[in-house]
C-alpha cells in the first residue's frame, strides 16, 4: 500500500467506511423489499411495493430496539469476554503518564485504562461515549514493548477512540447480529415447518424458504461489509499513530513484535475485531484475498509505516 499523505489516507478510508455503514440499513431494506418481491410477485407490482412500504416502520422499531439492547450492554460484554480489569495509576504510573501526554497534545479526555493479566501481545479500544472510552492493554505488551513502541500502540488505540471507530465497529456488529438472528430463526422455522405434513403449511414452508435464504445472502454479505470496515479502520489508526508520535519506526517496529504473539484468547469473535491485531488462523478463508480478515496483514501494515 503506498504512502498518498496522512490527510488523503484519512479522507479515503473515512469515505469508504462511510459507505461501507450505509450498506448495512440499505442491505436491511434489499432483504425485505427481495422476500416481498419473490413471494408476492404473482399479485402484482403494486401489491409488492405496498407491502414494501407498509414494513418499513415495523422493521425500524425491530431494529432500533435491538440497537438499544445491544448499544447499551456492549461494555460489559467486551470486559467479560476478555477478562480486562481496571489497571490503577499506583501499578502503573508510566502508563497512565504516556496516555495523559498524548491526550494532552490532541486536547482528548483521558480515557480509562484496563489491563488483561496475559502474557501475549494484544491491546484494544472500546467504548461509545466520553464516560465509557477505555484502553485495553494485555501484560505482555506493557512487559515487552518500550516505552516509544508503547506509546505508538496506546496512540494507535487513542485514534480509534479520537475517529469514533468503536462506535461504527460495534454498529456493523450489531447489524450482523441481525441478520445471524434472523438466518437461525427462520432456519427453526423452515425445519418445523418441514416436519409438518399437513396440505395448508406447505405454503407457509415455501415462504419460510424464500425468507431463509435471502436472509443467508444477507447475512454472508453483512460479514464482508463488516471486516472490509474493520480493515479500512486499522490503516486509519496507524497513520493516527503517527501523527500523534511523530514516530513511524516505533509503531513499526511495535507491529513487528506483536506480530505471532498476539493470540489473546476471548469468548467472542466480534470483540477480536477491536484488537490491534487478529491475524487470521491458516486456512481456506485466509488464502481469500483477506476477505474474510478483520485486520489487513500485519506485513501490509509495517511497509504502509516504513514509507512514512
């Protein structure tokens, strides 16, 4: 990836994951309007489209308040599946130190620092607002780092707060939920369904069919909108990195070493999209063009550093 300028880097990716987050309501809508279409297309085009418009509230009230639920309950679930703990100034001052400076040269709000008792190099931001914006750092990375390379990784985690990354990562999250959701539940149906054998429900099981697969489709292609947003963000926050350090080689050379160490263990997939770094394990999806990465390679991300 070649070097363009730190400014023009920073309006592609926020262009791109612009669009990438329209795509996700838009895909919502596609759903709806494709499961209408197949199912009522006999009717006519008016009954289609009327049907369309009459369950655009009904999906938006289903959709806000799953938003709600999961919006709010995010934090305690990131902290739960990592086993992060509130890191005191007492433990750490240097820390605490590092993050108050480089806060201070932006004019940010500190942000609570936590830390997960592992051994392995891995650090993440999380948080939706001032009150909830935390930094997470594992032992390792705090043990093994120094100190210019620690202060490149917390930068790089301060940039993803700065440039409201979580909160666009947990909203593509959120939305793939739904449509995982949606794909299980209408698989439930199509199997019950299946297993009945009276004349009246088969209707009823074709339309439950047409819904399950729209809903794979939908669902296939949320993924892909979601790690290409990840991706685009990671780039965005090294050159973040940079600007706030002034210091390309440390961040580099920070990547170079959390590069096959960063193996952080936690209870769910979509919190390993926050972390610095999620390699994928070896396998088919990895040899896909990186489709199916939350993270570009880390190789990729060290020679985008080294032409700064």
């Amino acid at each position: 990836m070649s070097y363009i300028g730190l400014d023009e880097q920073i309006r592609r990716n926020n262009r791109k994951s612009v669009l990438l987050l329209l795509s996700f309501p838009l895909l919502i809508l596609l759903g709806v309007y494709a499961f209408y279409y197949l199912t009522f297309q006999e009717e006519g085009m008016d009954v289609v489209n009327l049907s369309f418009l009459k369950s655009i509230p009904v999906v938006a009230i289903l959709v806000g308040v799953w938003f709600l639920i999961a919006f709010t309950s995010h934090t305690a679930m990131i902290k739960a599946s990592t086993g992060a703990r509130s890191l005191t100034r007492k433990e750490n001052k240097e820390i605490y130190n590092l993050t108050e400076n480089l806060c201070m040269s932006i004019g940010m709000r500190t942000p609570k620092i936590f830390i997960i008792d592992s051994p392995v190099l891995n650090a993440y931001a999380s948080g939706i607002n001032d009150k909830t914006y935390a930094v997470t750092l594992t032992r390792g990375i705090i043990d093994k780092l120094e100190e210019k390379e620690l202060e490149g990784v917390i930068a790089h985690e301060l940039t993803h707060i700065r440039n409201r990354d979580v909160r666009l990562l947990i909203i593509s999250i959120i939305f793939v939920g739904i449509f995982a959701f949606a794909v299980n539940a209408l698989y439930r149906l199509v199997f019950y369904s299946g297993r009945r054998r009276n004349k009246n429900d088969k209707v009823d099981g074709r339309i439950f069919i047409v819904a399950l697969l729209i809903a794979v489709v939908a669902y296939f292609l949320s993924i892909l909108f979601k790690f290409a947003l990840s991706r685009k963000r990671e780039y965005l926050a090294d050159a973040g990195a940079v600007e706030m350090t002034k210091n390309p080689e440390a961040m580099a050379n920070a990547l170079r070493k959390i590069s096959g160490n960063s193996n952080l263990e936690s209870r769910s997939d979509d919190v390993k999209q926050l972390f610095i770094d999620n390699s994928p394990k070896k396998g088919f999806f990895s040899t896909m063009g990186g489709l199916f990465s939350t993270h570009p390679p880390i190789e990729k991300r060290i020679q985008f550093l080294d032409q700064m």
